[in-house]
C-alpha cells in the first residue's frame, strides 16, 4: 500500500456506547486508522451539520478549494457509476476497506430501516469537517470480516433551490451542505450491519466506515399503504396567526391552505413534516424551500402540505398529533400520496430537488 497510506480497519467488537442525540439514534463507528485506536463517535447526521442552506449566491465551497473546482465536485458526486469503485471478487468488507485511504466519516440521514433495499441517505465529512462531494458508493456486510456487497452508488443529490424559494433560514446559514448522497441498499435481515461509504476522489479512493442498526420492523406507514387521515393545521384554523405553524421565515401560507384529512384519497398529495427553526437535523429549512419550488412546477396536480413538529412551536412540549399519528419521531419526512390514498413514496431524514421531484411524479402516476 505504500508507506503513505494510512490503513483503514474496523474495530469488530459491538457498538455499545451510544451518545443519546434528542429523538435521533445515532448510529455508532467505531474503527482503527493506521494501528491507533479511535475512540466510538455517533455519526448521526444532527451531530454533523454545522448548517444547511445556501447563501443568495449559492453553496460555498470549502476552504482552500476554488469555486470552479467546487463546481466540478458537485457534478462528479451526482453521477457515479458501479465501474467507478472496486469489485468485491469475494472479499471481506476489511479487505475492500483496506484498499481505500483513512480521513472521511459518514453521517446518517436515515435512522429508519428494516430488511428489504433501503433508502440509505449520508453526508460525507473530510479531517476538518468540511463536507466532501465526488463519486460515492457504499458496500455493507454482516461484520467487517464477512464477504462484501457491493458497490451500491449514491448519487449526491443538490439542496439548493432557485433563489426565489430560499427562506432567510436557510440563507443565513455559514455552513452549507449543498447535496446529500443516497443509495438503495438491500439488507437481508434485522441487526448490525457493517458499512463502508468510499468517496472517489481524482485517483484516490477514501473510506468512511460505520455500523448500523436494521430492526425488524417499524410502525411507520410505508409505500403501498394508506396513511392515517391525520388534520394537518391550516391557516384558517389558526385564525390566520401564520407563525403558530410554520417557523420558516418567511412563512409559506401556500403550504396550509388546506388539512390533509380533506384531500386525502380525492386529489394527490405531498405531506412534509419538517420544522426549519427547530429541526434537530438541520436540513428541515432546506426541504420546505424545495417543496415551495416543487409546488411552482406540480401545484396544479397535487396538493403541497407543511406540518410543524412541534406542540406550540416548543421541543420541550412534544410531538405535535399529527406525527404522533404517523408514529415519526425525528424530521424531516414526506410522504406522496397517490389520488387512491396510497402512499407512493416516503422519505426520510434530507432529501434534494432530485428525490423530491421523483416522489412526487411517482404519486402522479
């Protein structure tokens, strides 16, 4: 491997210590870089983020990086392809490990998964916390010493709206994540899964390994489902008092016109729970704006809806019912709704302009 190279390796004993982030469970890497012993660090996409959003001039790029080659990165990250990563050939996720370059780490987006191909949603960070955008794929085993799956590409899809959909939340943030990466990925059963998320970048491969929890199942509804008929809050049932539901500044009174109990099964819908002043994972600002943009484009088909989180605007209050009723307890997520009143896709934790736009035409369908 050359002198250079700083060997990337699990550590295979259980990941146990936990850091308790506020309704999130964070998932848990815990690895040796080069002999020496890191201590266990919850990846949780919440503990990431520094901040989401673009300024009016777009995302900026890291430091000591130029914008042009920013831009380049950007475009690399939203096209990888399987022959851009290596082949398992039968080995162990260490062994494919052991081919890759120690310094990202990954955090998760998506908290939620059960056995079947999953939505597996991730922002790659650099030594200094920088986020990292190229090729990326994932491959997942068992334990770091099972055979390898893999690779499966995720393809980084952009945050950033057209500037006249950009709340002031998002616009004054000074750490933007410009794209989230995501995969389908297919876990065979419930447990621990071992993953390893490796970035291309120029002739370098670099690894960010983790461990996951699968559970066996989960109460919330799921694609070909009907949902519950929940009363999303609207602004006529607040007396017009915008701010007692939506903390996005400005507010969106396009997106309460209507509850979601009274247009559920009669025309489609895009329900978004998210709350972008007080959304633990950072990324809740961002998805409003791309539903505002969405809208724009698909508002005479289907019906756009906003939920806050939170009782009275307050995290120390709870849940506000209607995600009681969904059985959420993290944000942001959407759900498109076909006119039949089944769900045609649901996603979770950040999700681009991409993924959003294919929710929404897969509930037109």
């Amino acid at each position: 491997m050359g002198a250079a190279r700083r060997r990337l390796s699990y550590d295979e004993r259980p990941a146990t210590q936990r850091e308790r982030q506020p309704r999130r469970q964070a998932p848990l890497a815990a690895f040796r870089v080069g002999g020496v012993h890191r201590a266990a660090i919850p990846l949780a996409l919440a503990a990431l983020l520094g901040g989401c959003g673009s300024s009016d001039s777009g995302p900026k790029p890291p430091p000591g990086v130029s914008r042009p080659d920013f831009q380049r990165q950007l475009a690399e990250a939203s096209s990888p392809a399987r022959a851009d990563f290596p082949a398992t050939r039968g080995r162990s996720l260490q062994e494919v490990a052991s081919t890759t370059q120690a310094g990202n780490k990954v955090g998760f987006a998506t908290s939620v998964l059960v056995p079947g191909t999953q939505r597996l949603a991730f922002g790659v960070l650099d030594r200094r916390n920088a986020f990292v955008y190229g090729k990326t794929a994932v491959y997942i085993a068992r334990r770091p010493d099972s055979p390898a799956r893999g690779p499966y590409v995720a393809p980084g899809d952009a945050l950033v709206t057209k500037p006249a959909f950009r709340s002031q939340t998002a616009a004054s943030e000074t750490s933007p994540i410009a794209a989230i990466y995501s995969a389908r990925v297919p876990f065979g059963r419930p447990g621990q899964w071992a993953i390893l998320v490796v970035t291309k970048r120029g002739s370098r491969l670099l690894g960010a390994p983790s461990i996951i929890d699968v559970k066996a199942s989960n109460p919330i509804p799921d694609v070909g489902e009907r949902p519950p008929a929940v009363d999303t809050e609207t602004t006529a049932g607040v007396g017009g008092n915008e701010k007692a539901i939506d903390t996005r500044v400005p507010a969106a009174p396009e997106l309460h016109k209507v509850s979601f109990k009274d247009v559920v099964g009669k025309k489609p819908v895009a329900l978004l729970f998210a709350t972008p002043q007080l959304c633990q994972s950072r990324v809740c600002g961002p998805v409003v704006d791309i539903a505002l943009q969405m809208r724009e484009q698909y508002g005479d088909r289907m019906t756009f809806i906003h939920q806050e989180v939170y009782k009275d605007n307050v995290v120390a209050n709870g849940l506000r019912e209607p995600l009681q009723q969904f059985h959420l307890d993290t944000e942001p997520w959407l759900f498109t709704v076909r006119r039949d009143g089944t769900i045609a896709a649901r996603l979770e934790g950040s999700f681009g302009v991409k993924e959003f736009r294919a929710a929404v035409e897969a509930a037109l369908q």
